[in-house]
C-alpha cells in the first residue's frame, strides 16, 4: 500500500482535485488517415503531454489516465508490442519533465505479465519522480476494475482484516489519491470498460465524441464547464445542499 499523496494546492471552485480520463480512439484516428494504429497511439502520447500542462495550470491536483486494461492483451499481438515499446519510450523521454513539472508518476496495475525491463523502468521512474507534490499522474497499465476489487478483497483475508467499505477503499490500488470527482471518455463510447469500477460510485461521468488524439484545451474546457454546473449531493437532496457543503462518503475525500 502507498502512502497517500498529499497537493500543495487546493483546485478553484468548480475545478475537479481528481480528474479520471479513459483515453479512446487513438486506433480509429489513425485508421481514419489510413495510418497503423500504433500512429494513433503515438499521438495519444501527445495528448496526454497536453493534458498534463493544461491540468497543472488548473490546479487539479489528481490525474488518473487509462493507458491499457487488463482485455487490451486481445489486441492484435503487433499492436500490445507496439504500445509496450511506445511506454518504455515515453518513459525515457517524459519523466524528466514531469519531475522539473513537480508531477508524481504512479503507474498503477498488474505487473507480473510485463517485462522485467519495463517493470524495472517503471519502478525507476516512480522513484524519480517520489519528491514531486504539484499533480499526482497516475497511469493505468494492465488494470481492470474487477481486478483491483479482487486483489484489494484478498490482500485483507490474508492480513485477517474485516473486508467493509473503508477498508476496501483503502486497500485498493488507488488509495493514494482518493476517489475521482469527474471521469471523461473521449471516442463515442457511453461506459466505463472497467475502469475505476469500485472508486466511481459517486464520480461524475462526462462522454465525448471528440477522438482521444484530438483532445485538447477546448475540449477539457467544455468538460469543466459542464461539471461546475453540476450539484454533487452524494445522496442528500438539492435543498440540503444549498446551505452546505454535501457530506462526502467514506473513502471518496481526496488526499
């Protein structure tokens, strides 16, 4: 278990202190200019650089991104190959800047199916960036909602711990954060792909369109507008919430 990441600084009113995304659509964007679909991934990787800038100007404080589940290994092998070199790559070259931008990197999911090479970079780059406290950026690699339940459920049976609501909370694989305020999914698709299953009970979802390449400042701006219209009650009514702050559930205050 991590220790919890604790922001220098609180986001404005309105702006999410987690912002989850699943990052969809590179392959149609590339098959769309006739381009191999690692190309799309490519420019994902752009993207996701953008992202990271346009967040740290906002002040959320919490990054979570979907970079591969734990079904993307029924992708065609050339592709899972593809992505795997394009993540040692990007390792090489992003975390020299995302430490001199004071972003932690967490990369969050089931390692033992990687290669020891990536593994080993991974770790190296968790540890380059440990000191940084502007934005958390967790990466999501080999994950899956179903399996982070699980996994949480079966560390506590081994501990001998009671399994309830907090303590699944705090033995799942994103306990260092806290749960996220808004998800995006970009690409035309409506559900969550088993993507933060157990943390989003209480996450507001916005869909888009727009192909994950294309994602940029526009596109994270029309999504912050639409969540601070939004009232969050976390089950209390809209007359309750107007005089105060809704009362958050356990294991959804943000670190």
């Amino acid at each position: 278990m991590r220790e919890p990441f604790l922001p220098l600084q609180t986001p404005a009113a309105g702006v999410p202190a987690h912002l989850a995304l699943i990052m969809d659509g590179n392959g149609r964007w590339a098959q769309q200019r006739w381009l191999p679909r690692v190309a799309g991934h490519k420019e994902g990787v752009a993207s996701l650089r953008r992202l990271v800038r346009a967040c740290l100007e906002r002040g959320v404080a919490v990054l979570t991104v979907f970079a591969f589940s734990s079904e993307n290994w029924r992708r065609p092998e050339e592709e899972v190959s593809g992505l795997m070199s394009l993540l040692l790559l990007a390792l090489g070259r992003e975390v020299s800047e995302l430490k001199a931008n004071g972003v932690r990197l967490y990369v969050v999911g089931e390692r033992h199916k990687l290669s020891p090479q990536l593994v080993q970079k991974l770790q190296a780059a968790e540890q380059e960036t440990a000191g940084c406290r502007r934005l958390a950026l967790n990466v999501c690699f080999n994950y899956g909602g179903r399996w982070d339940i699980a996994q949480a459920a079966q560390w506590l049976v081994q501990q001998g711990l009671p399994i309830s609501e907090h303590s699944l909370s705090q033995a799942s694989a994103l306990a260092h954060v806290g749960d996220p305020d808004l998800l995006i999914r970009t690409g035309g698709e409506r559900r969550l792909s088993n993507f933060l299953l157990w943390q989003s009970a209480y996450t507001e979802l916005y869909f888009t369109d727009c192909l994950w390449p294309d994602f940029g400042a526009a596109e994270l701006e029309r999504a912050l507008q639409d969540y601070a219209r939004r009232q969050r009650r976390f089950g209390q009514t809209a007359e309750q919430c107007a005089g105060a702050a809704p009362s958050i559930p356990a294991g959804s205050v943000h670190a």
